[in-house]
C-alpha cells in the first residue's frame, strides 16, 4: 500500500475529505519524523515504536576492492512493531476489520 492508498482507505472509514485526509497523514508523518529526529522516541498503540538509533564509526570493506574504509558515525531512524502487530502479521491473530 502506498501513500495515495493509505489515504484513499482513510476517506473510506471515515468522512474525510480528500484534502483534510491527506493533511491528516502529511502531519502525522511530519511529526514522527520530527520527533524522532530530536531523539524522541515515538510510539503508536499497537503498531510499534520509531525511534533514533546512533551508529558508531566503525571500519568497512569495499566489496569491489576489499579495501578497509572508514565509515563515520551516523543516526539512522530505528522501527519497534508492537507485540499485536507481530502477532497479526504472523498469523497468531487476526488482522483489524476495515472498510
């Protein structure tokens, strides 16, 4: 599912506009990505955790050449699913009925 439909499936359950589904989901985003940049931790019942996780420098290889690099030290965002998104994806529950 991609954005457009994620949006389309919101106007959908609820009586939304186009518009104000999208601006829904726009701010949303906007602040996840946000929060998670300031080094909060974001958290969504039953879907899971965002959340910064920091990354040390460390050595590499290139795979061409073999050669050592040196990769410099980097946040990167970090995703945490909840104990019932893992459940329905795996089938031991079942998924949440949507229109």
């Amino acid at each position: 599912m991609k954005k457009p439909e994620l949006v389309d499936a919101i106007i959908r359950s609820t009586d939304m506009s186009k518009k104000d589904a999208t601006a829904a989901l726009d701010t949303v985003i906007d602040h996840i990505i946000a929060s998670v940049a300031r080094g909060e931790e974001v958290a969504v019942s039953g879907l899971g955790k965002f959340k910064r996780a920091d990354r040390k420098a460390r050595v590499g290889r290139n795979p061409q050449t073999g050669e050592a690099v040196q990769i410099k030290a980097t946040s990167v965002p970090k995703f945490l699913p909840a104990k019932e998104f893992k459940e329905v994806v795996s089938g031991k529950r079942q998924p949440p009925v949507v229109s």
